[in-house]
C-alpha cells in the first residue's frame, strides 16, 4: 500500500506522548502530578513560548503544557484549547514523510515546524531539539494529533526522570470518546495505516481505544468527563503502574478516586481529565 510506504511499517508505530494542557496553571498542575507520585522534568521553556514538564517513561511520556503568566504568546493553538487532554503524539524519525502522507490522505496541516527549549544538565545547558507535523485540526475534532521527530533523545530519556513513586511504566492506551464513534476511528486507521477491531487500535506498546459517550460513561462511572455536545474528546490515560498502592491510599480534596481490584482512576477536576492506573 503506498501509504505505509510513506510511514513506518504499523507493526513499529508507536505513541510519542500525551498532552495535558494547563493553560497559565502550570505550577499548580505539576503540584497535583506530584503528589500523585510522578517525576516531573525541570520546568522547560520552548523557543515558541510555551512552557512545560515531562514525566518521562519507558519508550513514551507524558506532557503538560501551558503558558508563562503575563507574557503575550505566540502560541494561540494553546490559548484557544481548553484546558484538559488535548495533545496525541506519535514518533517519527522523518516528519517530512509524515506530511506527504498526510497530505495523501488530504489530512495535512501546517508544514513541518522545528523547534526547541533549553536544558541544564550536570551545569551544562543543552538544547532540547524536536521537529512536528500536525493533522489538520478539523480532522480530530477531539484534540492535535500530531507526529514529533526527537533530535535529541538523549535529553529527554534519561533514568534520572524515570523513576516514579507510583510504579508507572508507559501509557498502554488512550480513550477517545466519538458519536458515533465509527468516523472517527476510521480516520484514526487511516492516518496509522492500521486496522481497527471493535473500535480498537493497536500499535507497538498501546493502543487507542475509540468508543461512544454511551461506552465511556459506562467504563468511567461518575468519573467521566461531560461529553455534551461535542463531536470527540480525549477521554482519558491509561498508565501500567507497578506500585498502585502509592495512589490507593493518598487523600485528595481536590479530585475523585475509584478503586478497583486491578485499577485505580482518578478524575482531576481543575485539569478536567480522567487517569487510570492499571496493574
């Protein structure tokens, strides 16, 4: 097919990161991931604006971005976003690839953007150096999806960052909530060059899960977000966790938890988002 001949093989995709956008309530936001037992990266600085921390896994990680309060910003995709899930990333090791392909399945956005942010290691500063090609926007109304070519992954892999109190390893799977939720998964196995099976898509490590409001209210209790009137959202994380425990037992006033034998999910109400731990 000439489409994954543009890509890599699908038994080799995988995901990059998940992004939590925070908007100006970034160091709130790391306190809360904090306390549920991750490490987070040194507060980073792109040289578009942004700001963020990472909380980095085994071959993924998780992202929470946002801005600098008092600052303008050149960063209007993060500024309209609301706050919550709104970032799936997925590797590349040549985004310029990526976007023929997507301009093949007429899914192509802006073209190819580098960029960078500082990093002091051992004393000495570094440059943290990526390049990503994002889908059109209104191909997945749920959030960007987007491909990241890492130039430099020695600086963001690193074992210092990935030592979690809560045993987490990697984010086995992603939920995106559709109705119905067919369109949106077909667009997904398109742009993945993998097939779908009731609903699901898996790739090297994880998978996405695409379900109906209906589903995910029934898999998420009184935890799941309001889907109201939206065509599709991300609707929540999955992490593979060796030490659950770590969160059974921690006291939030500020979120829901539900505990089960084998998961624990937590809604994060300021961030409007949805964590499941699983063993």
């Amino acid at each position: 097919m000439v489409v994954m001949t543009l890509i890599m093989n699908a038994c080799e995709m995988q995901l990059d990161h998940v992004v939590i956008n925070v908007k100006f309530g970034m160091d709130e936001a790391a306190r809360r991931f904090k306390t549920l037992g991750f490490v987070l990266t040194p507060k980073g600085r792109h040289s578009l604006g942004s700001i963020n921390h990472l909380m980095i896994f085994g071959t993924n990680y998780l992202e929470l971005i946002g801005l600098p309060v008092g600052e303008i910003t050149n960063r209007r995709d993060i500024l309209k976003a609301p706050v919550g899930l709104n970032g799936l990333v997925f590797k590349t090791d040549n985004v310029d690839k990526i976007y023929t392909h997507l301009k093949i399945l007429d899914m192509a956005g802006d073209p190819p953007l580098s960029f960078s942010r500082p990093i002091e290691l051992g004393g000495v500063e570094h440059q943290v150096r990526f390049r990503t090609v994002t889908v059109r926007p209104d191909v997945f109304p749920a959030g960007r999806v987007y491909f990241c070519e890492h130039r430099t992954p020695e600086f963001v892999w690193r074992p210092e960052w990935q030592g979690h109190a809560n045993g987490v390893r990697s984010i086995p799977e992603i939920i995106v909530v559709a109705d119905p939720p067919g369109g949106q998964c077909e667009k997904f196995a398109q742009l993945l060059g993998i097939g779908a099976v009731n609903g699901v898509i898996k790739f090297k490590g994880g998978q996405l899960s695409i379900m109906s409001s209906v589903k995910y209210a029934e898999r998420y209790k009184k935890l799941a977000s309001p889907f109201g009137q939206q065509l599709s959202m991300f609707g929540g994380i999955s992490f593979s966790a060796m030490n659950r425990s770590y969160i059974n037992h921690l006291d939030f006033l500020d979120c829901n938890i539900l505990v089960y034998n084998n998961r624990t999910l937590i809604r994060l109400d300021a961030l409007d988002t949805v964590l499941e731990f699983c063993d």
